[in-house]
C-alpha cells in the first residue's frame, strides 16, 4: 500500500490548490481534457477492444460521449454550484476533498469520466481504483487527464488487489467513496464506508424490466428492445433484460424481436462492422449460460442461441415462457440474453416488471402518451424511458433503488453528490 498512500498524499496535496482555482479554470481544464479525449478516440477504442471485448465502433462512441460529459460540466458546473440565496442566509457548495472511485470494466472510460467530470469542476481530487481487466485504460485516463491540465495531482490509478481497498476508503484524506459494479460487492464498499463515515454513491445491478402494451408499435418496440438488450454485448447494468408483454401481442413482439436479435452476429471486436463482440471473460460466459440452462430447465423456452461457443463469445439468446423463480428472470444477467415474460393484463405486467430486488432502469412501450407516462410513474427504477431505451445523459441525474444502490450520478444532481453544503448565515 505504500505506492497508494504516495498517491493519496500527491491527490491530497492538489486538492487544496485545485479547489483555490475558480470555476473558470476548471471549466478550461475539463474542455482540454475533452480535446485530450478526443484525440485519442480511435486508439482509445481499440485498447478496450483488447481487453474487454467492446467492438471498436462501441468504444468510439463512448470516448466521444466522455468529451461531452466534460464540456457540459464545464459549461454548466458552475451555475449548478453558485452560491444559493435563502431566507437568513446563503448556502455554499464546497467540495469535499479526495474521493475514491472504485470503477468497473463493462464501460471503462464513461463509468470513470460521468463521475470525474463533476467531481472535478466540483473542485474534488479523485483516487481511481479500476477494475484489473482495464490497466491500460485506467493508465490511459491518467495520462490524458494530467497532459490536457498540466497536473498531475487531479486523477490518480492505483493498482491494488480488491481486498485492499478497504485500506484506501480507511484514509482520513479520502472523504467519500463512489462505486459502480455488483450488489453484493456494493453491500461491502457501503459497510467499508459506513463504518469510517464516509459519503457514498453506489450505482449497482439492475435486471431491467421493458413492458410493451397491446397498443405498443411492435416494430418499433422489438427494435428499440434489441439494441437495448445488447448495447455492449448485454454487458450493461442498463441494458434491458426482462421483456414484460401483454399477451396480446406476444408472439408478434417474439417473432420481431428474434429477427432484430439474429443481426447480432459475433465477431470481431477490433473489425468496425461488428456488433457483438466477445463477452470480458470466459468465467462470465459460464456464468450466463449456467443461468440459461437452470431456467431452461425450469420451463423457459430457448428459440434462438443459447449454445457455447469458441473463447468468451455467446451468442445472442432469446428464452420465452419465462417466469418468476427462473434464473432469468429473478437475477441479473450480465451478457446477450433476452427474457420474454407473457402478462395477462397491463396490471399484471405492471406487477410482474416491479417485481425484482433491483431498481435501476425500465421502459414501457405504448401509442397512449398519458398511459405510459402514469405507468412509468409506478415503475419502481431510477430512470424510465417512454418508447425509448434507458440510457445516461449528462444533463439527467442517473441511479438506482432497492439492490440497485442509491445516490445520483450526473445532472446538478451528480455534481452535488460530492459537495458540503455549507450555510453560512446573517448576510
């Protein structure tokens, strides 16, 4: 640990100058790690490629969705920070100091830069803690960070095994922790953090539900539902997992969605046509499939994939006949996998969509504007998308209930996550 305690005092050392430095700085620092971003798209691309998997035209996009997140907290950071104006007083944002961010690989640069863009035009420091499969993109992130600000005390790597990370949340320089990865890995980061009394924000597991009405566009709706089962070959705590339809049209919405699923075609990740490329590891390949054939094997019917294949690749897999109890429907899975479950009626769609222990995202297909939206009002989720996928955007807070953690990344809720809020009063 004597390397990260190095790392901890460099970060700790330059909060105290980046934090004298005034939104304006800041907002120049963020627009030139933008450009630094941006200037390494394609080379960025291809290292994630290499080492977990994502089809280089995937990683693209989200390097150039990292320069966003960048300039929008430069433009708008410190409106959302200004001093407030109250009844006896004023309320001042400050930040907090040294956060540690224990990241994971599915989306190596967006999970670190949605939560390092506010935090650092915030006026915080922040201790990367990467998952191992990424070295080279967590180095990456490094490099770009201290060659576009010309510091090299605002972003930090470490490399240390996961059971020392409890040693780095234990610092007294390090004022609160951020974690995005599974649940059961969140409950120990959240205890870690509770017993030192630091500040989280826990973006977890999801088994997100997508309930399509009997008066959904079915075309539309298996091709929005497609691409949001297999956005980074399923490997999303976003993607949709659970497809809840009326059964009206049921065998309708399978028939479209096994068509749009069977354009996912494995291959590979550095070649720019592919759109499904290998899974991160073949433990995790194992993992999914022994939770295809457990609920295939409790009735779940398989009518496309659901075969190994060479190396960490799975294939796109449609099971319908899904229930609760069956693997599929009651845990989270990580990979192309997309589970139809048959509802009477909307209240019983409705039912069955909440029923879960996560709470990340959902969606609700439906022509009837005002039904969707008095639906997705009682979809238990941080985040509902009317005829559309759940995804993150800067300008929108972004986080989960139940299982799936609590706190909000992104928007002015993000950036305030990791501020005191501090009142000062008579003037």
């Amino acid at each position: 640990m004597s390397d990260s305690r190095e790392e901890i005092r460099r970060l700790h050392g330059g909060f105290g100058r980046w934090r004298d430095l005034d939104f304006a700085g800041r907002a120049a620092a963020l627009c030139d790690i933008a450009d630094g971003i941006e200037a390494r798209g394609g080379e960025l691309s291809r290292l994630m490629a290499r080492e977990m998997g994502k089809p280089v035209s995937q990683g693209l996009a989200e390097a150039e969705k990292c320069a966003r997140v960048c300039r929008y907290y430069a433009e708008h950071g410190g409106v959302m920070l200004a001093d407030e104006s109250l009844d006896g007083g004023k309320a001042v944002h400050e930040p907090l100091g040294v956060i540690l961010a224990i990241m994971p690989w599915n989306f190596p640069l967006w999970q670190v830069f949605r939560f390092a863009a506010p935090a650092l035009m915030a006026g915080n420091t922040v201790l990367l803690k990467h998952a191992s499969l990424v070295p080279g993109c967590a180095r990456a992130i490094g490099e770009i960070i201290a060659g576009a600000s010309g510091r090299d005390d605002l972003l930090l790597p470490v490399f240390v095994r996961g059971e020392e990370t409890e040693e780095l949340a234990a610092d007294p320089r390090v004022r609160a922790v951020t974690f995005t990865g599974s649940t059961e890995t969140g409950r120990r980061i959240a205890a870690t953090a509770g017993r030192h009394l630091k500040k989280s924000v826990l973006e977890l597991g999801g088994s997100d539900p997508y309930l399509v009405l009997k008066d959904a566009d079915i075309g539309s709706a298996a091709r929005i539902c497609a691409e949001a089962r297999m956005v980074n070959g399923g490997q999303s705590c976003i993607a949709a997992k659970r497809f809840v339809v009326h059964e009206a049209v049921h065998n309708e919405f399978v028939a479209r969605l096994a068509e749009e699923l069977s354009a996912y075609v494995p291959g590979d990740p550095l070649d720019p046509q592919t759109k499904l490329g290998p899974m991160a590891e073949v433990r995790l390949r194992d993992e999914l499939h022994e939770q295809v054939v457990e609920s295939a094997e409790a009735g779940a019917e398989v009518l496309l994939g659901g075969k190994l294949l060479d190396g960490s690749y799975y294939p796109a897999t449609l099971l319908t006949g899904v229930r609760p109890g069956m693997r599929v429907f009651d845990e989270e899975t990580f990979g192309p996998v997309a589970a139809v479950v048959k509802a009477e009626s909307e209240d019983e769609g409705l039912r069955l969509a909440n029923l879960s222990v996560f709470g990340l995202g959902a969606a609700v297909f439906s022509r009837d504007e005002d039904r969707a939206l008095r639906l997705a009002r009682q979809l238990e989720a941080g985040t509902v998308a009317i005829n559309a996928q759940v995804v993150s955007d800067p300008r929108l807070p972004f986080g989960g209930i139940k299982d799936s953690g609590w706190g909000r990344e992104l928007g002015v809720h993000g950036i305030r996550e990791f501020v005191n809020v501090k009142t000062i009063r008579g003037v």
